[in-house]
C-alpha cells in the first residue's frame, strides 16, 4: 500500500459516522476516488463496519507511535497522515499528539502530517516540529481536513470562521434590484469594508458566491469582514451607492 491516506486515532464519539463522512469527502474528489484510506488504532477489535469497508477503508491495530505500527500501516509511503486529538476536550491529548508528531519528524515524514491541537499555546511546539498543518479538532466537519490534503491553506481560513478573531461573516441590508453581482463585490472592496461571498434573495433564500455577471435581486449580502474593524449598515449602503453614481456618471 503507497500513496495513501493514513489517519491516526479515533474521535472519542461517533466515530463510524465521523469517519464515514471523512471517507465520503474523499471520494467525491476524482483524484482520490479510489486512493486507499487507513486506520490506525485500536477501537475497532472485530473489525471496520461494513459502512466504512464500502468506502475502501482498511485498518491497521496499533497506535502509531511503534515501529510496528509505522511499518504495517507503511506509513513511509503514505500522501498524508493525519494525527487526531484522542479527545478533543482533553488537553493531555497534545502530549500524546506531540509524542506522535516528534517520531513522524525522525522519520522525515513530518512535512505530511494534518495534525489536530487542543490547546492553541501547543501549536507553534507542533509547527516546530515541522508538521504541514495545525488545526482544532472539528468533529462535526471532517470535511476541514480534507481540504487541508486538497488545498494546503484552506483549512486556515475554514477554522478563522468560527472564531470571532480575525473575520467572520456578518449580514448587511442591501437591496438589489437585477445589480450585477461583480458591482457588488467591486463596491464593498474598493471601499474597503470587506469581501461579499452571498447574498439573500428577496424570498430569504441564501446565494452563496454567485457568477460576476449574474444579476441578483436581494435584500442583503452576507461578507467576510474583519472583526476588528466592522462597518455600519449606513456604511455599507453608503459604499454601494457612491460605487453605482460613480459608474452611471463614468
């Protein structure tokens, strides 16, 4: 087995439906339809579930961090490993974390390895260490590691979203009235205020990133704006009316 996706440790609740979600996400991507994912843990003493070995699911017993284990799940091989916290509430799960991410480094793997923190005062000891990426555990989206394999970086601005440090996305009033939709995004960004990624139709519906030349009829936009600089709604209407004379003047 090479070229895999080996994933270390297992969520302390659901893990069947965690993992089945995890697996799911990997196979909706054409490049890793068909790549094998493997487990490596102890949990499952009869076996994987059926739910899983459908996916192309393998387990590996062990817990990582013995050379048996590196060697029966051929870790050297593997595209990507993934460290999980053994409990995302518990905060000796970084200790265990560490201690598995050190022997990834003396194996010279550790510029593949995800690796879940509880703790944000652990995660420059693991980026230290030289690991690819650092992310909080996430149970209810594993969807935020696959794009972490698939898109290096994604994950950052995914976990920036749910905290209210740096951006978040906050609802304005707006009424469109067939604008297109690049004016939008063109308008809040040369004003400075933030990034419009959807806007809510008439009906409530949320339309998240239209095309630019899509006219849209709505009632507010949805942006990612800093956190510690939020524009008024006053602002906001302000900057899309200056931005639409401008261009019915130009």
């Amino acid at each position: 087995m090479n070229k895999h996706i080996a994933v270390i440790n297992t969520p302390k609740y659901n893990p069947d439906k965690y993992f089945e979600r995890f697996a799911s996400q990997i196979r909706e991507n054409k490049a890793t339809k068909k790549t094998p994912i493997v487990l490596i843990n102890t949990d499952y003493p009869n076996g994987l579930p059926s739910s899983l070995v459908n996916l192309g699911v393998h387990l590996v017993e062990g817990h990582g961090n013995h050379e048996s284990d590196f060697k029966l799940a051929n870790l050297a091989e593997a595209e990507h490993i993934l460290v999980l916290a053994k409990d995302e509430f518990e905060l000796d799960s970084d200790s265990l974390t560490f201690d598995l991410c050190y022997r990834m480094k003396e194996h010279g793997l550790a510029y593949r390895t995800i690796v879940e923190c509880v703790e944000d005062e652990n995660r420059d000891r693991l980026k230290r260490i030289g690991v690819k990426s650092v992310i909080r555990p996430i149970r209810s989206y594993p969807e935020i590691l696959v794009r972490a394999m698939e898109s290096p970086g994604a994950e950052v601005l995914i976990e920036d979203m749910f905290t209210r440090a740096g951006d978040h996305f906050l609802r304005f009033p707006l009424w469109l009235e067939g604008d297109h939709w690049r004016d939008v995004v063109t308008a809040m960004i040369s004003a400075n205020i933030g990034t419009p990624l959807a806007y809510v139709s008439k009906e409530g519906k949320v339309c998240n990133h239209p095309a630019g030349e899509e006219k849209v009829y709505g009632q507010s936009i949805i942006m990612l704006v800093r956190t510690d600089s939020i524009p008024t709604e006053a602002k906001v209407t302000e900057a899309f009316r200056s931005y639409h004379s401008h261009q019915l003047s130009a």
